[in-house]
C-alpha cells in the first residue's frame, strides 16, 4: 500500500463515522492526514504529493487503522490522541485536563493586530484563562521584553501549562497561577488576554461529543454564555493600568454580549472567522460603562 492509498483510506473511514471537527482541523482529509503522519512519525507539514507514492509496512498501515479506530470509536478530538495541538505554527502539549488550543486571540498576536494598543510601557500581560498555556507563550514570543502571568481556575490545566511553559523554556517570563478570575491577579497589566468560557446553555446542550470531552467549566457560560465575562468586566478596571487594553474572545456569542452590556464600546477585531469573535476593550472604555451614571444608549 502506499501513503496515498492508506491516507485515501484513512479519510473515507472518518467521512462516514458521525465525527465533529474543529480542533486543529476541520473535514476528514485533514484529520486523517494529521493522524496518519503522526501515527508514521512524519512531520505533519510534509509534502504528501511529493510522498504519495511511498510505500508504507502492514505493521504502520495496521498502526494508523488502530489510531482512526480510536478516533471514531471514543469520539476525543485527535489532538488528546496524540497530546499535541499546533497554534500558529508552534507545538503544544495537550491532554484531557485542559480544553485544545484554537483561539482566534492567537491569529491576533501573530499578526499584530492590536499592536497599535500597546506601547513602549506595555511590559506586565495577563492570559486570564490560560488553559495550557498557549496563548501566554505565544504572547512571550511575540513581545520578547514582556513578562506575562497565566492564570487559571483549574489546576489540571495549570499542570498542562506548566509542561508548554517549560517546554518553550520560559519559565523566566511566564509565571503560572491558579485564581478564579480575576481573584488571585492583583494587576496592574498593560494587556489582558482572555478566552473564557462563553457557550451559552442551549449550544452546550447541543455540543457534539468531541466538545464534550473538554471540561466543561473551560466551555460553560452560564444562560447567555455571559456569567463569568460579567465578572471580568466588573474587575477589570481595577487591575488594569490606564493605557491597559483587554482583548477578549466570544465566539459566537455577540448578540447576548451586546445584550448584556449595552453601553460598552467595543473595538472588533477581523479574525479568519469574521469581525464578531474577538473583541478590545480599553481600560477607560470599562470605566465609563461601569460608572454609576453612565447613560444608556
């Protein structure tokens, strides 16, 4: 058999499983790609043209026909099957202690497009939600004179962090802690970074089963999808410096953002999957709207 075979295999088999994606790919061709030349040991942006011909054992056909069992048959996302996500081209660790990585915030900072926020006094960063991590070490490796603090409720994912702090060897400029929101994060920080959890009660009763083996308190919001977005926007503001900016993620939930806060002025940020996912708020915008008489709009 060769590699184009075992991949066109591979692909037919999820196509006509009842799978989810949405975890670092998004259709079975790329899935069965990823899970194949993992599975072979083949980095995962190898030329497969170039490779189509390649042949492959009976021992690694047989290995990647157990991987895609697996997948199909216990419905996790590939990315708990072979511990590993990929944000913006940079490896991550990951298990089923932390939600997988695939925050917009990521394309954001890779392309620097909030820089125009910042400044030359932007040196204290908050990753409010950390999960594993990644978006605390892709920030460090965007602004190399920052010092960042990931925090987060769950201590699982702090463990998960920890491994993806270390693994990129920024132990002197990450620091990890465990809060619930913003509790235990004194502040002030130039910018705060947070992908919270947001899915609104009906979109989690209606989750397919791949989200589902994420913990649920790193997707669950509450009614709205809200309840712990109005806590932050309640504490922000005092542990914010002046010029600080938070760039928060919502997924789809903009119409109850909205809903739930009327008067906020919000920047939105243009994201590969719109202009409603990823929002900036500033530190005077977050005074203005929680002064008591600020007016309604």
């Amino acid at each position: 058999m060769t590699l184009q075979e075992l991949l066109a295999q591979a692909t037919k088999r999820l196509a006509a499983a009842p799978l989810a994606y949405g975890h670092g790919t998004t259709n079975a061709h790329d899935e069965a790609a990823w899970l194949m030349l993992w599975q072979l040991g083949m980095p995962l942006d190898s030329d497969l043209d170039a490779l189509a011909s390649q042949a492959v054992t009976p021992e690694q056909t047989s290995a990647v026909d157990a991987l895609i069992n697996r997948r199909i048959e216990t419905r996790q996302p590939a990315a708990y099957l072979t511990n590993e996500a990929w944000l913006q081209g940079v490896p991550f660790y990951i298990d089923e202690r932390s939600i997988v990585p695939r925050s917009f915030i990521a394309e954001l900072i890779a392309d620097g497009d909030f820089d125009e926020w910042l400044s030359d006094t932007t040196h204290q960063v908050l990753d409010l939600c950390t999960g594993n991590g990644s978006l605390a070490v892709l920030t460090a490796m965007a602004w190399p004179d920052v010092l960042v603090t990931g925090a987060d409720l769950s201590p699982d994912a702090l463990a998960v962090a920890r491994i993806n702090v270390d693994k990129h060897k920024l132990q002197d400029r990450i620091t990890l802690i465990e809060s619930d929101g913003l509790n235990n994060c004194p502040g002030p920080y130039d910018l705060i970074v947070c992908n919270p959890p947001y899915v609104n009660a009906t979109s989690m009763g209606a989750l397919p089963a791949e989200y589902l083996a994420e913990p649920e308190m790193a997707l669950a919001g509450g009614s709205d999808g809200m309840d712990f977005i109005r806590n932050l926007l309640r504490d922000a503001p005092s542990r914010m410096s002046p010029d600080g900016v938070l760039v928060l993620e919502i997924g789809n939930e903009r119409p109850f953002f909205e809903a739930a806060f009327p008067q906020l002025e919000a920047v939105w940020l243009t994201t590969s999957a719109g202009d409603d996912q990823v929002l900036l708020l500033t530190a005077e915008s977050l005074l203005v709207q929680s002064a008591p008489d600020a007016p309604a709009k």
